[in-house]
C-alpha cells in the first residue's frame, strides 16, 4: 500500500493536498490557488479541518451557517471543522483566491488571534503579498523530502504570524491579542501536559485537576477549541508520536507501542489499524508517493479536500 499525496499543477488552478500530519500543534493538510470560472458553486459540505481562502481578485458569495458573506478583493473568509458551508463565485466577477486547509492544537488560537471568529469568519486582508507567497513556497516545497516538510511547516508558521500581527495593528486594545476565549488556555496547558507526559497513564480526571477544572468543562473545551474529546486529541497525539519512530526507527512494534503508552502491543496495533486503515508494520513499510496531475479533479481526494 502507498500513501498519495496529490499536486496538481495547471495554468488556472494548483493544489497540494492529502499531506499526512506530521505535527501535533499545527500543520498543513492542503493548499492551492485557483482562477475559478463565472459562478463556480461548491457546497453544501462539512469540513474535518479549518481552511482559509484569500480572495485576490473579483468577488462571490459565501454562506455560512444560517449567514451570508458578499466577498471581494482583499477579503478572507474562514471555514470551521464541522461548520456547514457553501460558496460560489459572481457571474459577471469571478473571484482568484489561495487557499490553505490546516488543523492542530494550535490552530482555534492561531484563527482567533488573526480576528476571525466562527460568528464573524470574514476579515480584510493588508498583507496579501507575504501570504500568497507564502502559499507559492508551499506549493514549490510539494517533494516529499523532510526538508520540504520543514519548509512548508514554517511557510504556515509566517502565513498566521504575518496574519496576527496585522491583527493587532489594526486592533491593539482587542482583548483576542490575550486569549479571547479562557477555554483555549486551558486547552493549551492540557496539551502542553499531554505532550510531556503522553508515555504514561493518563487520565482525563487526573488532567482536569492538574489544570485546576473539572471534567466536564475540560471536556467541553476541547470539543470548541479542537472539536475532539480529550481522549481522542491524545490517541492522535500518541499514533503521530508512533509514526515518527516507525518511519525513523528499527524498533519493533511492541517497543514502539510501549513509547507511546501502550502497554498491549494488540491494542495499539487495532488502535492504529482503525485511524490508518493498516498495521504499524505494513504502515511501516508502505512509501509515501507524490502523484502529480496536469487538471483539476484527476486526483482522487481521500480527505474531502474540493475548493
């Protein structure tokens, strides 16, 4: 079995996508540009990530929920994990727009501290220059070599750092600058507790009280931050742990099960067998493949990744 990642690239429309997540904190699933035709519609659809288009030029119409966003130049709109969404391009105006489809622990605080919030998903963009370059460099780092990986995780690292500090020009006294919402520190320090810790036996009581809350409200929490239970963020956390030392190391499998807290090898094997479709040791052995495509929708999106 291979593992493929997708890179499309044509005059009008270039795409990355089905990268595999290699951080916990924030990393990239997809990214692309497109000049898309007079009254392009996608939608109705849920996203499992968050994705961030930057209009460049011309001008749609985005619904969001129950709202409804006139788009144009200079504008961004955000799509949530599990928020129903659809979008179309003007008749006469089309819009050009990039995009990047992201997720991880940091991302609720990287989208909230760029001004976006799920009630308000649009804002103006001031720098859109260093953005769009910053999604060309990914789009150039699309070889699966380790170095390129570095290179795009840090283009995503200068995509939101660039977009938060244009934030807190525009609105130096919004409180967002701080942590708008109590929860997403919370959140933080579970995780920050979580990554340090993810060898031995953790439990999501013992969590709460080593923060200084109860359960229930760390566990509603997570589901607003990071629309995952507490739980689920550390089997993530512990089979991206595992991925590392399967592609890196010799270890065998009950050695690395037990690394990444698992005492029963036969437990990790099915926990793992259930989020990738395959054992640790066929997923050790199985190549990741770039597959590149001259035209939009040749490739197969295992990830639900359309724009």
């Amino acid at each position: 079995m291979e593992f493929e990642v997708g890179f499309t690239n044509s005059v009008r429309y270039k795409c990355l996508e089905d990268l595999q997540q290699r951080s916990i904190d924030l990393y990239l699933s997809y990214c692309g540009m497109e000049d898309v035709e007079c009254g392009y519609h996608f939608g109705p659809h849920v996203r499992k990530e968050y994705v961030l288009h930057l209009v460049t030029k011309g001008k749609g119409l985005f619904h969001c929920e129950d709202s409804y966003y006139e788009i144009s130049e200079n504008m961004a709109f955000l799509i949530y994990p599990d928020m129903n969404t659809e979008y179309e391009a003007d008749l006469e105006d089309p819009w050009s727009y990039a995009w990047i489809g992201f997720n991880g622990g940091k991302a609720h605080t990287c989208v909230t501290n760029a001004g976006f919030l799920p009630e308000c998903p649009v804002i103006s963009i001031h720098n859109m220059d260093i953005l769009l370059d910053c999604i060309h460099l990914m789009l150039e780092a699309h070889h699966l070599t380790y170095a390129n990986e570095l290179k795009r995780g840090s283009q995503l690292m200068r995509f939101f750092s660039t977009l938060i500090e244009d934030y807190a020009r525009e609105h130096p006294n919004s409180s967002r600058n701080n942590h708008d919402y109590p929860c997403a520190v919370y959140v933080e320090q579970a995780i920050d507790y979580m990554q340090k810790n993810y060898k031995q036996k953790l439990k999501v009581n013992d969590l709460a009280d080593y923060i200084g809350i109860n359960r229930s409200y760390l566990t509603n929490s997570f589901q607003k931050v990071l629309h995952m239970s507490p739980q689920k963020f550390l089997i993530t956390l512990r089979l991206d742990k595992a991925i590392s030392l399967l592609k890196e190391t010799s270890l065998p499998i009950h050695e690395v099960s037990a690394q990444v807290g698992y005492d029963d090898p036969l437990a990790f094997s099915k926990i793992f067998k259930q989020k990738y479709g395959v054992s640790p040791s066929s997923f050790r052995g199985s190549p990741e493949k770039l597959v590149q495509y001259k035209n939009k929708n040749e490739y197969l999106h295992s990830s639900s990744n359309l724009n």
